[in-house]
C-alpha cells in the first residue's frame, strides 16, 4: 500500500513518465495505473469556498445549538447528493443529543481495511449561543473533506474510505472519542486517518507552509503526506516527536490504535509562543471566511485528497 504511494510520487519527482502510462510493455496486457496525484488539480476553490459559506450561515454550529442539528443534517444531505447514504452516530454530551456523521465507501478488494477522512464540523466563541461562525476552525476542514468525497464518489478503491464528520470536539473532542471506543468492536483495521483542523488561515498567504501533525506511530503517514505535497510544490512543515495540540480528534484516534495525521495552519502559534505565528481569531466571533487565504486551502485539500486516494489504492 505505502510502497504504491511512494512509486507515484518517485514517478512524478523523476520524470519516468505519465504515472498512468501502461506499467506493461504488451499493449495488449497493458493496464493504466491511476493517478492519485490529479486530484490536486481537480480540487474546486469554489466547491470549498461553498461549502464554508454555507456553514458559516448557520451562525453557529455550537454542540448545544440548533445550528449543530443544522449543519448535521446538511452534511447528510451534501453527502446524498454525491451518491453516499450517510450513518448517524449517536451519543450524548450532559445529556445532549449528539451526532457523528459516517459516510463509507466500500473498498472492492479488502473492504475491511479502512482509510478514514475526519473533521469536526461544530465550532466555539466567546459568545456561542448566538454567533460562532467557525470559519477556520472548522469549516475549513469540513469543505476539505466534502470535497475529497465529492471527487471520489464515482471511482472504486482497493480498500473502504470513511468519510466522518465528528461532533463536540470542542467539548473535549467526545465525537472522535466515541468512534474510537466502538471502533475497538470493529472487524475493520483502520490503517490511518487524516483530520484536517483548521485550514483556512493562511497570513502569508501562497509564501505559507502547511503544518504535517503526526506522532511515532504515523510517522509513515507523515512522510507520505510530505512526498505529495513535495511533488506538487506546495511547501510545508512536519511534526513527529512532541506534545502538541494534545486532546484534538486525531489524539483520540491514535490512542485508539488508529495512526493520525493532522494537517493544520497553526501549529506553532498554539504550542510556541515565541514562534511569531498567531491565529487571531481562534474561537472568536471574528472567524470569518474573510480572514481566509482560499488559494492555499484549496492547496493543502488537494494534497490531502490525492494522499488519501494514493493510500486507498484507486483501481484501474
């Protein structure tokens, strides 16, 4: 699976041709392999900038709001219209009625090997009830992961995609920790997760990097996720050994045994404060789509995309 992913991208950084060219010389046997890497070109700025807009509109997706319910049920019905029939998740937080959102792609080959995209779609501010439009943080990741399935909803892959919209992780991350305690049950073998947090927020614009978030145990994933973004030129900073950002979705999932890879926009500005990075409307009535750098966004979903469709292993 790695090694499939890696000869892509070796294929693009050493100029050995289309990666979809035959990969045998009898034309007649000849098979073209797909490439995962188109996905980067064919991630859509407008599709993504739609998407926060339409969330952002809910005025907050606060857990404890009729917002949340809102965007949930707009989730399922975004996802119905690429083809998907989307599982609700339930548990409760103090007593409130919450929701993950599922949508499963079945592998053809080994469908009970998982590769799962994950975001959290409720949001926080100083004054939730009324206004916390949650642009960045996290509808950014949200339209990042809507737009991954939205462009792989008519191919097949050798192994099953979970698209998953996680609840409350701003009530210490208890949708991701939900799917990881049931997960435990599960025949599937989830191989890896990427759970993009905030995206959006891109102060130096084109000239930023994206920040790679993993742990010892998805350092591989790490190293893939930089060999993509390597190939198409989108620079980036990586992060194996430390305690950062502690207690978010992809920390549930890593200690649920499932490897985690977490690209964000500010990993230092959260865990250095010395670094000069800053998010100034973290968890703030200001996070807005007009603080957003959608051309970088849109960046860093296609890499993210073409990751994901490269481990899945898209079939010819």
């Amino acid at each position: 699976m790695r090694t499939y992913l890696v000869l892509l991208v070796l294929a693009v950084f050493l100029g050995c041709g289309s990666i979809t060219d035959p990969v045998d010389d009898d034309d007649d046997a000849a098979v073209d392999e797909p490439d995962p890497l188109r996905y980067f070109d064919q991630t859509s700025q407008d599709e993504l900038e739609a998407t926060i807009e339409d969330l952002v509109a809910f005025d907050t997706r606060y857990t404890f709001s009729d917002g949340d319910e809102a965007a949930r049920d707009y989730l399922v019905d975004r996802l119905a219209d690429f083809g998907y029939v989307a599982e609700l998740d339930p548990f409760t937080v103090s007593g409130e009625p919450c929701n993950n959102v599922i949508a499963k792609k079945q592998g053809t080959v080994e469908p009970d090997v998982v590769w799962m995209y994950s975001a959290h779609y409720d949001s926080t501010s100083s004054d939730p009830d009324l206004f916390a439009p949650g642009a960045d943080d996290n509808a950014s990741g949200v339209a990042a992961v809507l737009e991954a399935a939205r462009l792989l909803a008519d191919q097949e892959f050798r192994y099953s995609i979970w698209f998953v919209f996680t609840a409350a992780e701003e009530q210490e991350s208890r949708g991701s920790e939900h799917i990881a305690e049931w997960m435990e049950d599960e025949p599937a073998e989830v191989r890896g997760v990427i759970a993009p947090d905030m995206i959006g927020y891109w102060p130096l614009g084109d000239d930023d990097l994206m920040d790679i978030l993993g742990d010892p145990e998805s350092e591989h994933l790490v190293e893939d996720m930089a060999a993509v973004a390597d190939a198409l030129g989108v620079a980036h900073k990586d992060y194996i050994n430390h305690s950062y950002c502690y207690g978010d979705d992809h920390t549930n999932y890593q200690e649920g045994g499932m490897p985690s890879v977490t690209p964000m926009d500010c990993v230092e500005a959260h865990n250095l404060p010395g670094s000069g990075e800053h998010t100034p409307h973290y968890h703030a009535v200001t996070d807005t789509i007009d603080t957003l750098h959608l051309p970088f966004l849109t960046k860093v979903a296609g890499v993210t995309t073409a990751t994901l469709a490269g481990w899945a292993e898209e079939q010819p």
